[in-house]
C-alpha cells in the first residue's frame, strides 16, 4: 500500500504529465445529458454520490486519455455486484493504467506530547487511500450507464466547480493583481537584498481572461509548480523556469 507522500506524489504527476501533454478538460464543452460527465458530475455507481476533491479533475483526465464519455465510475467489486465484468485492457494501454486511481481521505486527529514541555495537545491530519475505479465505457453489459447516441446531446457551459475544488483544496496562496502569472517559490530569508516572502501564485483578476477557461489553466498550471515545489523539490529545479 502506497504512503501517504507516495499517493500525494502519485496525484501530482498526474497533474504534472496532463499538463504537459496539453490535456486540459476545462477548454470543451461538457454534454448535458442523463449518463455524460458534465455538467453532472462524474459519480459513483454504487453511493450515486458525486466525488469530490481532486477526484473529479483526475477522473476527467483519465476519461479524456482514454475517450471515455460515462459519468459513472466504480470498484471492481461493485461492477461485480451489479452482475458486469471489466473489459479486458486494451492493446497500447500500459498494464495498472486502464482504470483510474482515486484518492479517499478522512480527517483524523491524535495526542501528540510535546518532548520538552510534556505537554499533550491534539494534531489533525488526514489519512488517505486509493481505490482504482472503472468508468461504465469500461465495463461490459453496462449499456444503462453509457451516453446514447439518441439522447439528445447540446452544448452547456462547462462546469468549473470541480477546477475550484482543486484549488481550493490545494491550500495555495493565491493572489491577484498585475498582468503576470508566476509562482514566487519560497527563499531563505536574507538570500537577496530585496528578499519578499515567497510561496504563493500570483494571477492577472479572474475578469480578465477572454475565456473562463483559460483562467484555470493558468492557475492550475501554476499549481503544478507549487505542488513540485511542496512535494518534489527536484523536480522544482526543471519546472519552476518553464512558466
């Protein structure tokens, strides 16, 4: 089982790799129709319940990458138990790359003593596992999860919220102001005679952007130099120049 920084590495090469292969599910219209991805929002077969957090914005790459349509998504137990079977993998998908890994996190909170002080005070943290989940494309007999052709398919404005989940669940700094998008990375105080605190993303206002699309691009693409930053510091060395 994979740990706890293993997984948030895992979610931000993902984001990392669509990114650079120019996949980026807010620039298309979303098909409002009964079983399509948006505007309803990719959901669970089993709880109907939609996911949440960075979930969306991974399910809809892994959807984009492998052209699936479905809204639906589940376990493999739970396409079991509807009595449905998983396609077998495609030639030229990489095997553990057929369904798409989920992150599942509960918040949890433990007594922690302090070594010099002795004193005890609660720390939350958030316990997180993954899950690999197939979407109804995937899965054989699932005709009553697929979109139609007959279902009558018209263009609806995108809906961003799963790119505002993302952002806010990052917990980054996000300012706005100027006619520039960077990220300013964290220095060592007294590294440069004019030394500013760092750490934060700074965007033009969300207003404007000619396309509401092309807002969340930027930022998300800022994003992707935060959590290298955060998480892999190496990699921070190639990316942190490229925007």
């Amino acid at each position: 089982m994979p740990s706890q920084t293993e997984i948030r590495q895992q979610v931000t090469q993902q984001i990392i790799t669509a990114l650079e292969q120019n996949l980026l599910p807010w620039r298309r219209p979303w098909r409002a129709t009964t079983n399509a991805g948006q505007p309803a929002r990719h959901s669970n077969v089993a709880s109907r319940r939609a996911y949440q957090g960075v979930n969306p914005l991974l399910l809809e790459l892994h959807a984009m990458r492998h052209g699936l349509t479905s809204r639906w998504w589940g376990t493999f137990p739970m396409w079991k138990s509807l009595g449905l079977s998983i396609s077998k993998r495609p030639r030229g998908v990489e095997e553990g790359h057929w369904g798409c890994r989920v992150v599942f996190w509960k918040p949890l909170t433990r007594t922690v003593t302090d070594d010099l002080t002795g004193d005890e005070e609660d720390e939350r943290f958030f316990m997180m596992k993954t899950f690999v989940v197939f979407n109804a494309d995937q899965v054989e007999g699932a005709e009553a999860f697929r979109v139609h052709e007959d279902e009558g398919q018209t263009g609806a404005r995108p809906d961003f919220a799963p790119a505002e989940e993302l952002i806010a669940a990052t917990g980054a700094d996000v300012r706005f102001g100027g006619d520039r998008a960077f990220y300013r990375r964290p220095t060592p105080a007294g590294s440069f005679p004019n030394h500013r605190e760092g750490d934060f993303i700074c965007v033009p206002p969300k207003a404007t952007f000619d396309l509401p699309g092309a807002y969340y691009e930027t930022v998300t693409h800022e994003l992707a130099h935060n959590a290298a930053c955060r998480i892999m510091p190496r990699r921070m060395r190639i990316l942190v120049n490229d925007g």
